[in-house]
C-alpha cells in the first residue's frame, strides 16, 4: 500500500548492511524503511557540497573520533568532546593542527592588498549565522536538513 507522495522501491542489500541498518533502526527507534529513508535524505544534502567540501567534513568527524579513542586510557567511559571540557579542548588544539597541515598543502594564494575581506569577521560572522540558522535546519526532517523547502 503506497502513501501520498511515496512510491514503492525494491532494493537487494548485503546482510551485513542489511544487520548494520537493522541494529541501527532499532538504536534510532525507527523502523528499518524510516531509516533508510533518512540515509538517503542525507546522502541528497551531502549531494549539496563540492567533493573537497564532502571530505573535509569527514575529516573533521575522523579528527573528533581519534581524540575520543586517544583518550579513553585516561577518561572515564562514555567520555566524549561534547560532554567532557579536556576532550573538547583536546578537539579544538586537533582542529586548529590539522587545518594548518591542510593549508599547507592546498596552493592558497596571499591575500591582495585591496582585499575587502576580512577573514576573522567573516568567520565570527559565518559562525554566528550558522548558530542561528542550525535549529531551522534540523526542526523538520529526520534526515537533518529542511533548508529550500517550503
């Protein structure tokens, strides 16, 4: 039986991502057809950003992951950068390394004198703004992002 504005879609899986999407359905108290649609409406937004975009976000959640896993010797479980005041400063001193490493490898050129940027208050600005912007983004799709919808 069909829902408005929903077809029906056969798709073999692989049991282990089968089991995987499973087990997660079951953690994210959905149901499995919830959570693959969820999967592919976030895969539709990641469509959104350029490739270099798409791995920069990757390597951000790497970063985060490998200070939680760096640390759990000396926390106690269930410690992480959002909830643990080292771990986060932990994050941000892993952040700022590897975006030097980054530029160093990325052929930037110099700012030119007549620049009307300035980089700070853009980024004090862009951080701001994405505050703002990020309950919106996320208050009406399971998948995470309802910005262009109406």
């Amino acid at each position: 039986m069909g829902r408005a504005g929903m077809k029906q879609v056969n798709v073999a899986l692989r049991d282990e991502t089968r089991g995987y999407l499973d087990e997660m359905s079951a953690k994210n108290g959905r149901t499995l057809s919830e959570e693959i649609r969820v999967r592919l409406d976030r895969s539709i937004i990641e469509d959104r950003f350029d490739a270099q975009t798409k791995e920069f976000g990757r390597d951000l959640m790497w970063v985060a992951y490998l200070v939680a896993e760096g640390s759990k010797w000396a926390l106690p479980e269930g410690a992480d950068w959002h909830s643990d005041q080292c771990l986060f400063k932990a994050l941000r001193v892993a952040v700022d390394a590897w975006l030097a490493d980054l530029a160093g490898g990325l052929n930037l050129r110099p700012l030119s004198d007549e620049a009307q940027l300035n980089p700070v208050t853009l980024g004090n600005a862009t951080a701001n703004q994405y505050a703002h912007l990020k309950p919106m983004l996320i208050k009406n799709r399971p998948g995470g992002d309802n910005v262009g919808e109406d």
